[in-house]
C-alpha cells in the first residue's frame, strides 16, 4: 500500500532500518513518547532482518540465519520488550552446528558442559587447554560486557573502572590465533575451535579472541529462528513506532544530514526506486544514523563540517566481502538427514590460509531455513562464501539489474 510521505514535527529521525536503528526508534518511542522518523534506502524495511520471497513460496532471510539466547536469557527478555511478545521463536535442533572437514566432522551440542565433555573425549590430551578455553571465554565475554556498560557511565567514573579492569583487556582483546597458539597443540582442534568465525566476519589471525568469545558463548544454549521469518521482527517493531506518531519509510535515500550553526537538524533524501522525483527535506532536533561511521562522517555529512578523525576512517579496510546463494528446493532437506542444523564446511584446517587464497568456496555456510521455520510454505537452503572484492570490481560502476561490465586483457 502507498504511504503518503508523513508531515512533522518529528523529534527525532533514524537512518537506515537494520535492528539497531529500530531498536533505538522503539525505545525512543516507548520510553520518552518520541514521534520518531526511521528512513530506509531498501525498498524493504528491516535491513539485515528483511527477508524476501521468489514464487510465492520460497522465502529467504538475507542476514539473520539463527540467533543464541531466546529460551529465557537476556535476549529474549529484550526482544520481548522491544516486539511486545509478538515474535515466536522455533528452536533449532539439540545439535544444532556441525563443523565438516575433509578428514573429520564435529556436531556442536546446544550445552557447554556437553560441548566440553565432547571435546576431551575427542582431544584427551588436550582436557586442560580445554577446561581452560571454556573458562577463558566466559572470562573474556564478561570483559566486553563490562567494557561496554562503562561507556555508558559519566567520564569521571569511566577512567578509574578502565584502569581497575585493563589487564582482562589485554587478554580479550588478543587475536584468536594467537590464543589458540599458545594453548592448544593438536593443529585439527584449534581449527574446530575456530570453525565459527564466519559469524563475526575475520579469521583467526584477525579477529580479537573477545569477540570470538562472545559469539561462542552466545550460541552456548543452542540456536532459535524467529516463526514466520526474519521479516517478522521489523513487522513486531514498526507499529510500536507508528502509535507514538511516528513513521517507517522504504525507498528514501538520505543524501546528506543538514547542518546549522553547528548542530544536525534534518536530512535530505530523494525516492531510491523512483530518483526524477524532487528530493525531500525531514527536520528534527535529534539525528540518529544507522549507515555506519564511514557513510555518516564521510558521506552524509558536509565536507566543511570539522570531523577530526575523517582521515583515520578513510584508511580503515572495507573488510571481507560474502557472496550468498540462495536455493529453492523441489523437495525437503530432510530427506537427506538434516534436521535444520548449520553445516560449516571447510577444505582444510588453515582458515587465515584459505580466505587468504581468494578460492570461492574454501569454507561455506549451510543453512537450511524452511526447517527452521515452521510457517515455511517451500523448501530451501542458503549458501554463504567469503570472497575478495576484486572478483567483483569489474561491475563497480554499475547498477542494480543494469550492470556495466569490462573485457580484462
């Protein structure tokens, strides 16, 4: 249905949809009565928790494949508060990863005591690194957790807390390589240990054993799926946003966050699918951007607006690019054993190695979402691979549908 554009005041405008900017635009809403504009360049609201359908039937969730923590953790109390309990979540099976190698195959229980008790019986010369892992990412996770609660504390009482807790810093903030490296011998363990890093994105020779840790722990009591799809999490959030007399815009490009006297009053934006149309101008006395810091620093806002660390963010990397294939199946999954469980597949135990090499399909993710979602009207599967840039670089200067190739010599 056609949605008129809506006419302020607003009190505060969000950019872009993904679940942050939601969840800051709920909580503005339900908690101060905020009339909150949320404006997204997709023609689907939601960012990486949309989902979109082929034929009617096969439906397919661009980011969110599973997520720890809904039985009656923390997670699920906060979806709760921010959904109003509208959201349903299917549980995945007991052993809900299996990590697959060319010499062996691992299943992830969905307990840690299991998860460790499985390991020594596989490693049992390793049961003390072990013991010691399972410690040290709790150890690790409860770092990051208290890191970030003091960033919300006044600068008075931030620097003293840092400095009580900087040496369980220095131990989170280790690559997992290294972690790995100093406990573990057995070079098929440190690689199993390692087989989820496809979640958070680095290898690990990169990534920061923290951030390894919260992951781990995340998933520690197995895996749910949101009933019905992922879209159904921006379906919950938007009508609580909507009653506070606010809106939720698809389709709107912010171009630039405008400027006065020092201070961010409003955006202006032009209509993604149709770009003749004049372009519009939204005011508020708050601005929220959910682009990241690179688009909102560098692009959004003016070039003579002062950003001290403009330069610092141009040379951050892009970091590592994911190619998805998205499969609708004549027939169930489970017809050859699965059960809706996670498949990480890997050619061979060197993950900095593989990524490295720029092989497409050196390690995949494989997931299964119609067993996951018991609403599901078709059967399908979802392929994730990491890949170089550079592959793709050819179709840079192109557009969606539309791209614009060149001929290597």
């Amino acid at each position: 249905m056609k949605k008129d554009l809506p006419q302020g005041p607003f009190d505060a405008i969000v950019i872009g949809s993904g679940i942050g900017s939601l969840t800051t635009a709920v909580l503005l809403a339900k908690e101060q009565g905020k009339r909150v504009l949320v404006l997204e360049q997709h023609f689907t609201i939601g960012g990486q928790t949309h989902a979109f359908k082929r034929r009617g039937r096969f439906e397919f969730d661009v980011g969110i494949h599973y997520i720890g923590d809904m039985a009656k953790g923390m997670g699920r109390k906060l979806f709760d508060y921010l959904t109003e309990g509208k959201l349903q979540w299917q549980k995945m099976p007991e052993e809900f990863e299996r990590y697959v190698y060319p010499d062996f195959e691992f299943s992830v229980p969905s307990h840690p005591r299991e998860y460790q008790r499985r390991l020594i019986e596989r490693y049992p010369l390793e049961r003390a690194a072990i013991e010691r892992y399972f410690s040290d990412l709790l150890a690790a996770t409860n770092w990051y957790s208290l890191a970030h609660l003091l960033d919300a504390l006044p600068a008075p009482l931030r620097l003293p807390l840092r400095f009580l807790i900087r040496s369980k810093g220095r131990f989170a903030n280790q690559t997992l390589g290294s972690y790995l490296d100093q406990h573990f011998r057995d070079p098929q363990l440190k690689a199993l240990l390692a087989s989820q890093w496809g979640d958070y994105g680095l290898p690990p020779a990169q990534a920061a054993f923290g951030m390894h840790a919260l992951v781990e722990t995340h998933y520690w009591r197995g895996g749910w799926f949101p009933v019905g799809g992922a879209g159904k999490i921006a379906e919950a959030m938007v009508p609580i946003i909507e009653r506070a007399g606010g809106a939720v815009l698809a389709a709107q490009t912010v171009d630039e966050i405008l400027v006065e006297g020092g201070k961010a009053v409003g955006v202006r934006c032009h209509n993604t699918i149709k770009p003749h149309l004049p372009p519009q101008e939204f005011r508020a006395p708050l601005i929220i951007s959910g682009a990241g810091a690179d688009v909102t620093y560098n692009t959004l806002l003016p070039a003579h607006v002062p950003i001290p660390f403009r330069d610092e963010l141009l040379q951050q990397s892009n970091g590592i690019s994911a190619v998805c294939v998205y499969l609708g199946l004549k027939d169930s999954p489970a017809r050859l054993g699965v059960q809706g469980e996670n498949h990480w597949v890997y050619s061979g135990y060197d993950h900095d190695a593989a990524l490295a090499s720029g092989e497409i399909g050196a390690g995949y993710y494989l997931s299964f979402p119609s067993l996951k979602n018991p609403e599901a009207k078709g059967h399908t599967a979802d392929i994730i691979t990491f890949a170089p840039y550079e592959l793709f670089q050819q179709w840079e200067g192109g557009t969606w549908k539309n791209a614009v190739t060149t001929t290597r010599r």
